[in-house]
C-alpha cells in the first residue's frame, strides 16, 4: 500500500445497540429535562470551570447519551450554577450534575 505520510482518523461511530446506556436511562427518570439539550454549548460557553478542566455540560450529556463514563469530567465542575442560567431550554443543568454526581457516590458504596 502506499504511504501518503498519514493516516485515516478512527471511525467515531457510536453503535447505540452496544453501548451501555443505563446511565442515562437512570438519569431521566430524576431528570427529565435532559433530553431537551439541543447541544448549543451555551452552558459550555459560560462554566467557570472550562477553561481550567474542560468541563462541559454539554460533553457530559452527550456522552451519557452515547454510555461514555462521564465520572472524570464532573470533577471539575464549581457547581456555580451560571450553566443554568443561560441554558435556553431550561434544564437545570447543575442539578443535573448534582444528581450524576449522587449517584455515583451511591457506587462507591456499593
Ligand atoms: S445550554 Fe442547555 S440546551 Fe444548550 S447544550 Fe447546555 S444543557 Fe444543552
Ligand atoms: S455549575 Fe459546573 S458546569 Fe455549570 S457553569 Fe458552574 S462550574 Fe460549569
């Protein structure tokens, strides 16, 4: 085979029927609101906490979505609220972060 000097990017393809997704299923039974994200990165755009650990609200539901643990990212989080505040479909994003954040102290217990 020829060498151009690079190489394909891995496929990013997400089989849904693979993945575990009851995490995310769990979540929406407290917080329903979750499925209305548009994924605009308004919450993004706004966190305190991005600049200094990446933190995304927007990241963390898309990748509860898709069954991507999502356990690193919230560490990072201030719980400041300003992601709450901007959000135009009105989820309430700190508590949803609250909540994943519950829950996964509820594991450790286990
Ligand atoms: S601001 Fe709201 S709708 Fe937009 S990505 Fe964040 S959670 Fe989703
Ligand atoms: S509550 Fe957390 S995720 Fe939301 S803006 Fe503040 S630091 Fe960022």
């Amino acid at each position: 085979m020829t060498d151009f000097g690079f190489t394909r990017a891995k496929s990013s393809t997400v089989n849904l029927d693979e993945v575990d997704t009851s995490l995310y299923r769990r979540i929406l039974q407290v917080e329903p609101d979750v499925r209305r994200c548009m994924e605009c990165g308004s919450c993004s755009a706004v966190c305190t906490a991005a600049p200094l650990s990446g933190m995304s609200v927007r990241k963390v539901i898309h990748a509860l979505e898709r069954g991507v643990d999502i356990a690193p990212m919230l560490s990072g989080c201030m719980l400041c609220g300003k992601c709450t505040m901007v959000c135009p479909r009105g989820i309430n994003t700190r508590h949803l972060i609250l909540s994943l954040e519950r829950y996964y102290k509820k594991e450790e217990k286990a």
